[in-house]
C-alpha cells in the first residue's frame, strides 16, 4: 500500500494529482550514484521520463547528467542544475532551432541519427562559429523483447544509423571541421525486465561495433549504452528501487573497455516511476448486468500508458485502508476514467476493498511517462504536481 503520513491533507487537494514521495526519489538517486560510482559508469537521467523541476534539481545535485530528446529538454535540464556539458541530446527530428538552441547552451554531445543530420549540425555549427561534439547513434538489431512501442534497437525502428552506413557517416564527420566525433550511442529498449541476457547481448554487439568502427580512424572514447532498465508495476512495495546492481555489473563485466573509453548509461523511468503515483477520488460506483464499475476522476488524459499500450499500473483503495482499515469486503471492479472514450479504462476485473463515492484510489508506479505525456482532451485540467516534503 502507498504510505501516505497524513492522508487527511488530501481532504484540501483538488483530484487527480501527481503525487511524488521525494523521500523514494532521494533513496532511488543514492542507490544509483551508488552503484555507478562503483563501476565507473556516468549516469545521464532521461529526461522525457518526467520533467518537474523538483525532481530534476534532486536528480541534478547527485552529479548525473541528462539525457534530452528535444531543444526544450536540453534548455530545460540546464535550467534544473544540469551543466550544458553534460547534457547529450538525442532524437531523429532535430530541428534547426532545437540544434541552435543546443549550441547555445553548450550542450556535451549531439547524437546523430542520420546523414543528414550530420550535414545540418555541422552546416549550423559552421555558421555560429562553433564545434559541435557528434556521437553517431548505432541501430544494433537488437530485440529487448519489450513492447513494440517502446521497442527502439532494431532495423526496422526509426532510431539511429544501420551498422552498414557507418563507414559513411565516419567519412562525412572526418570531412567537416566544425563538428567533433565524441563516440557511439546505442538504445534498445524501454522497461526491460530480462536484464542479463538482454544488456550482455548489447554489450557483446557494442564490442563488436566499436572494433569495426574503429577502422575507419575514428577513435571511440565514450560508449553510450542508453537505458531501458525495467521496474516492477506489479509489486512496487516489494521492490521499490530498480535492480541497477545487476544491469551495471552486467556492463563491467561484458563491455571491453580500454583505459581511455569512458562508458555512459541514460536511466529514465527506473529513477522516477516508481516515486510517483496517480491520486484520484472514485465518483460513482455504478452497478452493470455482470460487473461492478468504478467511476474514477482521472482518465486516460492524466496518463495514458493504459491506454496507449495496455499498461498495468496496481490500484489501490487508499481511503478503505487508511480511513476504514481494510475492514470492508472486497470485490471485483472495471476501473475506469471520465474521458469520453471506451479504451479510458484502468483496469477490468480488479480486486479492491469495497469502494464508495469520495473514496480515494491510488494509480502506482506513474512517476514515469505520466504526467509528461498528460493532455487536456474533453478540456480537462491538467493534474497538478503534490510533492511529500510539502504535506
């Protein structure tokens, strides 16, 4: 169950809100500042994951770097505490005024993911007078065996350069004076659970890449492996800090690094996901032929993960617990939002402490990809941010 202290202050808060436990958030970013210095591995936070400046200056002040996917997240992560050089910006549509604004933050690496690409960077970086640091994004072929929307590591994912094209893209950043080659990226994947066989396998083709690549006279002195690190939706009590022992263990040992590479990782949703959490009352409890459907306050518009990929988020009846003790039957829901749309649906058949107009439901493990992708479809407010240290 969510530990709530004073769940009474909810009485005060208008729903759905996000609500974040900085004190997880704290422990999760310690737990990974941890590891990574054991291994020697540089950690950029992924920052679409979730963007609010509260999380981001924690994650900031532990040293990590960012990971950014558009200009607004690289201005952004800078105004959150995150030096400009440590920022790498990837992204296959990289406009001309995101690669501008980049530039003028002094951002560490663009990650290139085309032709292209390489030819606009350094065509704008000439023009401003600058040097523009390119690391070449390497589509490996890999299948990380996640969902096929959040799969990005093989041929036909819009992601990164073909191994094949790489010679030519080697030439290309040779022949322009205003770009700087840093090394190679590679991303595979998001919530990936299967973490040995999965990141051994990107590591043994990362050893292979490099060794090739490194004919064509360009050094590589970072590998950037991405993320993708998975969490537990289904138990986020029981495991609420991410397995990153195994996943950098994993890369010491499988990655052949010399003593003038460095190696970087992009964690988003294993930092942030399981910090946060949906926060609705349940309006109506409306009797059907054969089930029993609870009407929450938050729809797919708040977070769409369920509904855009069948994501499982656990649910929880905050009020039966803290309020009446777990002392009311349970019985089996179809939990669903307001939003004028028959896939705005939380979950069929759920099991929950009998529920009641007012009551208080928590929707777990949101802290990632929720509020960040919110709309306001049917002209429904966006759900405000509530943070523990406040209440």
């Amino acid at each position: 169950m969510l530990n709530i202290k004073n769940i009474a202050a909810f009485d005060n808060l208008r729903t759905p809100f996000y609500y974040y436990d900085m004190d997880l958030l704290r422990k999760t970013v310690e737990r990974v500042a941890t590891i990574s210095r054991k291994y020697g591995i540089h950690v950029h936070y992924a920052i679409k994951a979730n963007v609010c400046k509260p999380i981001l200056e924690t994650i900031s002040a532990a040293g990590f770097g960012a990971d950014a996917v558009s200009g607004e997240e690289v201005v952004h992560a800078v105004s959150c505490g995150f030096p400009g050089s440590e920022v790498m910006f990837a992204g296959v549509g990289k406009s001309d005024r995101e690669i501008l604004a980049a530039l003028d933050c002094g951002v560490g690496c663009f990650n290139v993911e085309s032709l292209q690409e390489i030819e606009a960077i350094a065509e704008l970086a000439a023009k401003t007078g600058r040097i523009a640091p390119v690391a070449i994004r390497v589509n490996p072929n890999i299948d990380a065996h996640t969902h096929k929307y959040i799969t990005t590591g093989l041929n036909e994912n819009k992601f990164g350069l073909l191994e094949s094209d790489l010679p030519k893209a080697a030439e290309l950043i040779k022949s322009k004076p205003s770009l700087e080659f840093k090394g190679l990226q590679l991303h595979i994947g998001s919530q990936i659970t299967d973490v040995d066989s999965v990141f051994e396998l990107e590591c043994q083709r990362v050893n292979e890449i490099v060794e090739n690549f490194e004919k064509t006279g360009l050094k590589v002195s970072n590998i950037d492996l991405g993320g993708g690190l998975g969490i537990d939706y289904d138990d986020p009590d029981g495991n609420p800090v991410a397995d990153f022992e195994t996943w950098m263990s994993v890369i010491n040992r499988t990655l052949k690094l010399r003593e003038d590479q460095t190696v970087h990782v992009e964690p988003g949703r294993s930092i942030v996901a399981q910090c946060g959490n949906l926060i609705a009352r349940v309006l109506y409890v409306k009797p059907g032929t054969t089930k029993t459907f609870v009407i929450l306050d938050a729809g797919m518009n708040d977070l769409i993960r369920p509904a855009l990929y069948g994501a499982y988020h656990k649910i929880e009846n905050l009020s039966a617990h803290y309020l009446r003790n777990d002392e009311d039957k349970e019985c089996a829901y179809d939990i669903v939002g307001p939003v004028c749309e028959s896939s705005d649906v939380w979950g069929e058949g759920r099991i929950l402490r009998e529920s009641r107009r007012g009551d208080f439901v928590a929707l777990r493990s949101a802290g990632a990809y929720g509020q960040v992708m919110a709309s306001r479809y049917n002209l429904h407010e966006f759900a405000p941010a509530v943070y523990s240290d406040e209440l």
